[in-house]
C-alpha cells in the first residue's frame, strides 16, 4: 500500500479496527475513509453502496462484526448470523463493483472444528463438527472466507482472509454479559476487589485450554498482510503459546490484586477444550508477535482501571438500609438516579408509589422483582420499569444484588404494605 492510498477500515471504533487504525498512524498512513455505525449502518446494502460509490476506497479493512463470548453467542445465535452474514456481504460484494485493490477480511479462530488435531492447520477448516455454543458466529465467518475466496476465482479480485486468536488489548468489550473470557475475567476479578467479596466464581473447570494474542500484534500482522501476502487461501494470526483457563485466571487475579477465592462453576460450558493456531505459514513469510501475555494483561487492565474511574458515577449520598446500602448518585428535580446493594437473603418492604415511576437496571447477582401475581427474575444487564400504585418489593436471593434505580423525584409517597424491618 502506498502511504497516500485510501483506506476503509471497516469497524475502525471497536477493539480490532481501532487497533489497525493505530498501527497505520503509526507506518506513516494518513488517507482514511471512516464512518461510525450512527453514519454509515453496514447491515443497510443501500446506504453500503452509496459509500463505496462516492468514497472508492482503494484498500479495505474489514473489521465491523458482531462479536461476543459464550453467553452472548447462546443467547441471540439468530443476531449474530445475521449480523455478520450481511455486513460481510454487502462490504465485500461492494468492494468488487468498486474496484477495491485489496480487501482483508477479519475470520475468527472458532470456524475451526470443535475437536480437531492441534495446533490447528489453515486446511483444517470445515474437516469436522463445530463448536456448538458460537456455531452461528462460526458459519458466519466461513461463508465470508468462502466468498472472498468465490470473489477472487470468479472476478479476480484481492481479498484475502485472516484468523486471528483469541484476542485482549485497549478498548475491549468488559460487559458481563457479551465479552470474551480476558476481559471478562479482568472485570470479575476487578468488581470482587473493589466490593470486597470474598471469592469470584467462573464458568467450568477452568481445564480449557485457550492462545491468546495482544490486539496490536494483531494489528501489525493485518498490516504486514496487507503488504506481503496476496493468497486466497486463508491465514493464520496467533502467538503460537496456550494457557489454561485456571492458570489465566490465576494470573489475571494476580495482577488486579484480588485476594479471595476462585470457585468453579463445573455446570457451566467450558467450550472448545484447545484451541491453538498453526501459526507457521505467518512466521515463514516474515511475522511474528512481540507482546507477551502478562506484560499484555497488565497493560490492558491499567487501561480498564483508567477507563473505569471515567464512567464510575460521583457519589453525593450513601445511606445504610436494613437489607443492604443505598447511593444517590444524582438528583435534581426531573429524576433520581440510585445505586443500591441488597445483601443476599434479604428483601426490601412490599410497597407502592402513587406518582413515582422507576426502572430497576440489575447490573450484579440475581435480583427477583415480586409483585401481587407474578415474579421476574432479573438478570446483569436486564431492567423493569414499575409504574405508579403497581405493587411489588425487591428480593435477592442467590448472593448480594446491586442494581441502578432510575425514577422521578416525587421521593415521599412511598407507602409500605408490609416490611421485615419495624418499619411503618
């Protein structure tokens, strides 16, 4: 690639694009062609051609997609084929009526099958079943492979495909409910630490064996790709090394400081038991990755630390309650905006607001919502909204809940129906 040639970057705002980004800054590049999800939506083939059509990018890197860990791929299997299978579609197809000279499709370790020999080979791609719980993710993934590789026998066009690793680095994904296991890992390890628990526990038995890669090396071999291979045959990116999920976890609590226990949640999926790269065919043309993992966790939870303190609301109120504690975080005469911690085993009082209307955000444990006929579990990331004279109290059960309550300021009204505390 030239150092004036332009280049689409594809997702260049999430952990892998934006890690490109960086790395072509830093070679010298300058031409960018970047657009946000708001400005340009990738699933919209009409808005995708319009793009190309005016911007004619001469390189693309494709990196938009949607990506998540275990949980996330069981929970919206039908989103995350879809969403990939139509982004890949619509940049790819584009790039060919628009000429792209060359255009680097990002894969994924998980196309391979589930139980394939280790390290696993480039050609070991659709020799076997895959692994059930990102299957939709993986047949994503192969047919994007499988059309760069259509579009060059067919049209003669540049497209090739990469498989990166496992990857961790600066601006990853740390939500519970849709990260991968690095980062979810520092995040558990993190909250355990700063609310003092006394153990954290983790899916499986941590006997899973994982590679994991630093994103900028990743960045600098899509790169180094980007210049020096020109095959349609797909390519691995990886580091080469494995560790456990036990021994990972030990050493991620480690370095966030966290001194209690690890518990392992043997009910839980533990998901590919290996999953390790062949990464000769890169290290022969000429790359090989430089970070090394520890170094490249404590760099990634020192920018999460940072990250961390940035979005942590300011606390102007903390008051003790009978079934835990209570935050005010903000208020003024619009809403009220609470953090609260309900102690495991406890409930609050069986209650009613006559004006307030309030939406309970669960952001840690299990939080059970009980109102006159029903009870809804509510879990991290899920919320309620309970209007006006609807009877309810909030219960946690399994271990200590903590939750965001969002309501309007009429903050007298409430009326108990009945309450475990001696309170009227």
């Amino acid at each position: 690639m030239d150092k004036s040639a332009k280049i689409y970057i594809a997702g260049h705002r999430g952990l892998v694009g934006s890690a490109i980004l960086r790395r072509l800054e830093k070679e010298g590049y300058s031409n960018f062609v970047l657009r946000t999800h708001a400005e340009l939506d990738l699933l919209d083939q009409k808005a995708t051609a319009d793009f190309f059509a005016k911007e004619k990018p001469e390189y693309v890197f494709l990196a938009a997609a949607k990506v998540g860990g275990i949980m996330a791929n069981s929970t919206y299997p039908a989103d995350f084929i879809h969403s990939n299978l139509q982004v890949q579609n619509n940049v790819v197809h584009q790039s060919y009526l628009n000429k792209v000279k060359k255009l680097l499709f990002l894969g994924s370790s998980c196309i391979y099958p589930k139980l394939c020999p280790q390290p696993i080979k480039e050609e070991y791609l659709l020799t076997g079943v895959l692994e059930p719980t990102n299957e939709p993710y993986a047949v994503a993934k192969i047919a994007g492979t499988k059309m760069c590789q259509s579009y060059n026998r067919q049209y003669k066009t540049n497209f090739i495909s990469v498989m990166p690793t496992n990857l961790y680095g600066p601006n990853d994904n740390f939500d519970l409910n849709n990260s991968h296991v690095l980062p979810a890992l520092i995040r558990k390890f993190h909250d355990a630490k700063i609310e003092n628990k006394g153990f954290v526990e983790l899916w499986g038995t941590g006997t899973a064996k994982r590679e994991f890669l630093h994103i900028n090396d990743l960045a600098a071999a899509c790169v180094f790709l980007m210049n020096n291979y020109d095959g349609s045959e797909i390519i691995n990116i990886g580091s080469g090394g494995e560790t456990s999920i036990k021994d990972l976890a030990e050493l991620i609590k480690k370095i966030v400081g966290f001194e209690g226990e690890v518990r392992w949640d043997a009910g839980k999926p533990d998901g590919t038991p290996r999953k390790l790269l062949d990464v000769s065919k890169i290290n022969k043309l000429g790359w090989k990755h430089e970070i090394k993992l520890e170094d490249g966790i404590r760099s990634t939870y020192g920018c999460f630390v940072e990250n961390y303190k940035k979005i942590t609301f300011k606390s102007m109120q903390i008051i003790e309650k009978p079934w835990g504690q209570e935050e005010i975080l903000e208020t003024n005469p619009q809403y009220t905006v609470k953090r609260l911690l309900m102690k495991k085993g406890c409930q609050c009082s069986y209650q009613y607001h006559e004006k307030k209307r309030e939406t309970i955000y669960c952001l840690k444990g299990r939080l059970y919502i009980i109102g006159e006929k029903t009870v809804k579990a509510l879990l991290p990331g899920g919320s309620i909204t309970i209007p006006p004279f609807e009877k309810h109290r909030m219960r946690a059960v399994e271990e200590d809940a903590v939750y965001l309550e969002s309501s309007t300021s009429e903050l007298d009204d409430v009326v108990r129906i009945s309450d475990d505390y001696g309170r009227s």
